[in-house]
C-alpha cells in the first residue's frame, strides 16, 4: 500500500508540474492587428506606440540606446511596443518592406538589423551619386527598391538574417505591401498628426517633446 500511494503522489506531482505553462517569451509575441507591430503580452498595463522612419537619425540613436533596455521591459510582460512605420522616401519603404518580410514572428529581429545598422548605410545614403539617386528615384518601384536595397547592402542585412536573394526580392516586389505601408503612413499621420520621429504615444495620448530613450524610459517608468 505504502508503494502504491507512493506511485500516486508522484504522478500527481508529474501531473501538476506539467500543467504549469511556460513562461512566454513575451519578445516573440507579435500582434499585426491595426497596421503596425504590437510586440509583446497583449495584456500588458502599459501600451507604448512607437513611430519612426528608417532614414531619421534620431530614430537610430533611439533604437542605439534603448534596444536592449526596452526589451527588458517587454520581455518582462507589463509594457507592449507597437513598432508603426513613417514612409519618408524610397529608402524608408524599402526598409521597411524588407522588415515586413516573411511571417511577423520575424519582424523584432529584422527591424532591429536594419535600424541599428543605420550608422553604416545611411553615410552611403547621404553621399548618393546622382546616378544611384536616379536609380532610387525613378523607374519600376520594384527595380528601384532593389538598386537601393543593393547599393546600401539590405542584401547583406538579410541574407544575415538567413534570407535567400530570391525571397528578398519577392518582398521587394510587393506592390501590395508598399500600398499597405504608404497608406498607413496616411492614416497614422491623420490620427496621430506625428510631427517628428521617433515619436511615441502611451495609450491614446502623445508624448510631447519624448524623442530620446532618456526621456522615455521615466515616462514608463511612472506608468507601471
């Protein structure tokens, strides 16, 4: 008897061990709904917006400081970022196409490539030869995303990222997803009136002035 109660008990601790989730890796959460990337607990107490375009420098210095620090706090499951696109140029859509590109369970990771390697392509972007401007700027939109894509290495990014030449240009050639991207710079622009990036709201409310992640993180911070 002693035996089989023992069997019993631990079966029932088996049993209630395996019905503890896991915990989630809030980072890997990511929700399309609405036009832009909402990362992370759906349920998280606070709701950071995010706007920001490839070719903004600030919005490179800001993703330099706060990367890693605002993943903690995502990871952490009380704050969810919603990561929306502000299509300046042809540069801009290009980026972000290629961020978009594949499953959204990817979008974190290629967002993250490509703004944090700002520092490296966007010096070739402002020394542009007027043959290169000519080929961004004018032309097929697919060809003229694929010559900047080649010109300011995006390949590389990719191909880093573990994407094959051929499914690069298969997302750089979706006119849809360009269309889906412009408009929603339009709609955002409607709604929110962004006048700068990066620019970011909390809920429903703007955060004026907040361009840096030093004047970011207090405003969370007083929020959790």
């Amino acid at each position: 008897m002693k035996f089989v109660r023992w069997i019993l008990v631990t079966l029932a601790a088996v049993s209630a061990t395996a019905a503890v989730p896991a915990s989630t890796n809030w980072l890997t959460v990511v929700d399309t709904a609405g036009g832009g990337h909402k990362i992370g607990n759906p349920a998280a107490k606070v709701k950071l917006i995010e706007f920001i375009s490839y070719t903004c420098p600030a919005c490179g210095r800001f993703a330099q400081e706060a990367s890693n620090a605002l993943d903690i706090y995502v990871a952490s499951g009380k704050v969810q970022v919603d990561v929306r696109h502000v299509i300046r140029d042809p540069i801009d859509m290009t980026a972000a196409m290629l961020a978009n590109c594949g499953p959204a369970a990817k979008f974190p990771r290629n967002h993250a490539a490509l703004i944090l390697a700002q520092p490296k392509w966007l010096p070739i972007a402002e020394r542009a030869t007027q043959g290169q401007q000519s080929r961004w700027y004018n032309g097929p939109g697919p060809a003229r995303r694929r010559a900047i894509a080649a010109d300011l290495k995006f390949y590389d990014i990719m191909i880093g990222r573990g994407y094959e030449r051929t499914a690069i240009d298969r997302c750089l050639s979706d006119e849809a997803l360009a269309k889906r991207l412009a408009d929603q710079t339009v709609a955002d622009d409607a709604k929110w009136n962004v006048q700068s990036t990066p620019s970011f709201a909390i809920g429903n409310d703007m955060l004026a002035g907040t361009n840096s992640w030093q004047m970011l993180q207090p405003q969370l911070d007083a929020r959790l």
